[in-house]
C-alpha cells in the first residue's frame, strides 16, 4: 500500500517520524496500485526528486517539509501534462494541506 500522508498538527509531525501517529493525527491518500502507476508515470515524482534533491520512489520513504513544501506546490502547478491527472491533483491538495497546517508531506511508498 502507498500512502501520501499530511500530519495535521505539530504534535502529530512528530509522532510520524516516531511511527506512533494516532487517530486523527494525518489526513491521508491511500494510492491503488494503478493511482501510483499514474502518479509515476506522470513525470511529477521525478521532478520533485530532481528539484529538490530528494529519493521518492518504489519502496522509498521521503518527506517534504518547512519551505520545500512552497517549491513542491509550484512543481506541481507547472503547467505540465501531469496537471491533468487527479492523482497529480490530490498530492497537490496534500501539498497544500501541510503548507496550510505548517507540517509536511510524507510519502510512504
């Protein structure tokens, strides 16, 4: 199972990085099997990793987080061909999420 998950306080930010995240504490995408071939195959993870020098990927666990999420957002936004997928729409909405609740972006694929 990949999960793109947003924790929604600072409290909870911490908690993920120790694994003991509670009820409530994350808002999350869960992506089938298809959804992450569409999200993979869209070019946006390979920019995300070039831009901000970071290693999401097939059985990788990453993070975006502080002013990394701002760039993200932007890298996403970028009138690309990856715009139009709803799964590139929905890591968008995470994006947003973390920059709003001043948290992070974890992927955990």
């Amino acid at each position: 199972m990949k999960v793109i998950s947003v924790p929604l306080t600072q409290e909870a930010m911490y908690r993920v990085d120790l694994d003991q995240s509670l009820e409530g504490d994350l808002k999350e995408l869960t992506l089938s099997d298809s959804e992450f071939s569409v999200l993979w195959s869209s070019g946006v993870l390979d920019d995300l990793n070039e831009e901000l020098d970071l290693l999401i990927g097939d059985f990788e666990d990453e993070s975006i987080t502080g002013e990394r999420l701002e760039q993200a957002l932007a890298i996403t936004q970028q009138n690309k061909h990856y715009l139009h997928t709803s799964v590139v729409n929905a890591l968008a909405s995470q994006l947003e999420l973390a920059i709003s609740k001043s948290t992070g972006v974890f992927f955990f694929f």
